[in-house]
C-alpha cells in the first residue's frame, strides 16, 4: 500500500514537468549520487558521536544560530508566517528543517522533502508520515515549473563536486520556484583541506548559480577547527567569538527570483 501511495505522489508531482536539458547530465548525475552516497556511509561508520546531531555541542549550537538569523531575515522581509506557502527542502536527510518549520506557521501538505539517501528518507517518514519525501535528485527535480514559494538547501551544493551538476541543481530549483519565490541557502564559502569531497562556494558562484536574482547575505558559524573545541568549553565564549564576522565560514542567503 505504501508503495503504490508513493508511486502516485511522484506520479502526481511530475505532472507537466517542463522539459530540460539536465537529461543529458544523467549518467554523470548517477555517477554523482553514488560518490555521495558512499561517502555518506563512511560518514555513518565515524566513532562515538562525530556525525549525530542530537548531542553534539558543536552541531546544536549551529542549529540555534542559523534558526536566530533565519527568523530575523524572514522579519526584515516581512514574512509574517509560512501558512499557505507551498516549500522544498533541498536534501532534506530526516525531515529535521521541515518539522522545524512547523514553528513558522508551515502547513504538512505544503511541505516536501527530496534527497538521494534512503534511509535517511525512511527514517523522516517514520518520525513525520503526513509530508511528503521522495528519493530524487535534485538535478532533476520531479515537480512542476514554478510550483513552490520556498525551498532550502543546507550543506548539499558544497557536497556536489561536478560543476555541471551544480549548476543544474541551482537551474531546477530556480525552475520550481514561483515569480517572488525565495531560496534559502546555508553552507560553507570555503574549501576544506582535511576533506577532499566537499568544495566551498563563495559569493561570486552563488551569483552565476542563482541569475537574476537579489540576494540577502549573512555570514555565521564558527569556523569548524575553532567551533568544535570552543562548544565543548564554554557556550558563551563559543557565542562571543561566533560574532567575529572574519572567524565565521558559512554563508545564509536568502535569493528571491526576480524572473
């Protein structure tokens, strides 16, 4: 019964999709997907509790600052709530954004979650069974042109090392977004020496990602080397050196198409 459930929400969604040149990507796209997928069960076999959230300091406390910065963004935009708002969470792991936005006024029928790992996926219909999550790409996106008010990515552009598929990643979510439509982006400026698969992506790429679009920059989180020890020292000096722009490696970005 799930299956077929699943099968007519993706069939439902896909509906007059706009044909897209991204087609010709698609046996990079899978060599892709495999890459980051493997990577991610490396990630999983990490000793003690290096890549859970729930209690690591480090990871909680860049929860809270983003949620803090994330609210006062929405407020200088005049967002009041999320209620009515059709939103895309851009590899969505275990639906953790999409609850969250519950908070903001965020309605289950109008949430939606892709991602290319699927027990991650499993686990978010698990803890949150009325929205909707689906194995995808986001280089290929299974939805209507202009479709969605929102969508989020979190860490997911950096994790793509081919620059065509990058760039058709942002052309797609550009293509779901209604005229007005936003795109909120989190993730690091900067590359990581100690990790060869991941590649930052400053200002000047998220300009050429995301064309005509305006665009609301804040930079924050603690540089990870400096973050991580700090966090397991003291909350307020974690939270005080957090404030020193030149410490600080992600950027938040809010672009809303103009097209």
């Amino acid at each position: 019964m799930r299956e077929g459930g699943e099968k007519n929400q993706v069939e439902r969604v896909s509906q007059g999709r706009a044909d897209s040149s991204v087609s010709i990507l698609e046996p990079e796209i899978g060599e892709e997907v495999q890459r980051i997928r493997s990577v991610f069960e490396e990630r999983a076999k990490a000793p003690g509790t290096e890549w859970i959230p729930y209690f690591n300091l480090y990871a909680r406390y860049l929860v809270y600052e983003r949620s803090g910065v994330l609210l006062d963004s929405f407020r200088r935009l005049n967002v009041k709530t999320l209620a009515g708002l059709k939103i895309l969470d851009v590899g969505c792991g275990s639906g953790t954004l999409l609850r969250y936005l519950f908070d903001f006024g965020a309605e289950p029928e109008n949430l939606f979650g892709i991602d290319v790992l699927e027990n991650t996926l499993q686990r978010a219909r698990y803890l949150t069974p009325n929205l909707s999550f689906m194995v995808a790409s986001a280089a290929r996106l299974p939805f209507q042109d202009a479709s969605f008010d929102l969508a989020f990515q979190s860490l997911v552009f950096t994790s793509v090392l081919d620059e065509r598929i990058k760039q058709a990643m942002a052309s797609e979510v550009l293509r779901i977004l209604r005229k007005g439509g936003r795109f909120v982006w989190y993730d690091f400026m900067y590359d990581n020496p100690w990790n060869k698969n991941v590649k930052g992506i400053g200002k000047k790429e998220i300009y050429k990602l995301l064309p005509g679009c305006t665009f609301q920059f804040t930079k924050l989180t603690l540089a990870p080397p400096i973050g991580r020890p700090v966090a397991a020292l003291s909350p307020f000096l974690y939270h005080l050196l957090s404030r020193i722009p030149m410490l600080c490696t992600h950027y938040l970005c809010i672009a809303q198409k103009q097209e």
